[in-house]
C-alpha cells in the first residue's frame, strides 16, 4: 500500500461516516427511528472498521515495522 491509497481509503472512511448519518436522518423523517438505526448502521460499522484498519496500518508505519511505500511518480 502506498501513501495515496492510504489517504484515498481515509478519504472513503470519511464520506461513509458522512453517508451513514445522512442516511440516518433522511430515513428518521420517513420511518421510525429503529428503522433508521438499521439501515445506517452497515454503513458506519463499514467506515468503522476502515478507521481501524487504517489505525493499525498506520502504527506499523510509525513503528518502522512494515513502512508504507512511497507514491509512484
């Protein structure tokens, strides 16, 4: 994984917490607020993961354990 893969999956991290509360609030003004809990619910734990993911991946290049390659030019 380079450096721009690395901020384009942050970037992906960041709109799907933005679409998951989008989701939550237009769905709460047509069903009930359970129902908008479940439909946006995927789609925060999705980002979730992503943010841990990107975590870790990001400790291990701060370690030095497995460094992050440089951007193709």
């Amino acid at each position: 994984m380079n450096q721009s893969r690395f901020v384009q999956l942050a970037a992906v991290a960041f709109g799907l917490i933005l679409l998951s509360f989008i989701t939550r609030g237009v769905t709460r003004h047509l069903f009930d607020y359970t129902v908008a809990a479940y439909v946006s619910a995927p789609l925060f734990a999705l980002a979730t993961l992503l943010v841990v993911g990107l975590l870790l991946r990001g400790l291990l290049d701060v370690t030095g354990l497995v460094p992050l390659d440089e951007p193709d030019e």
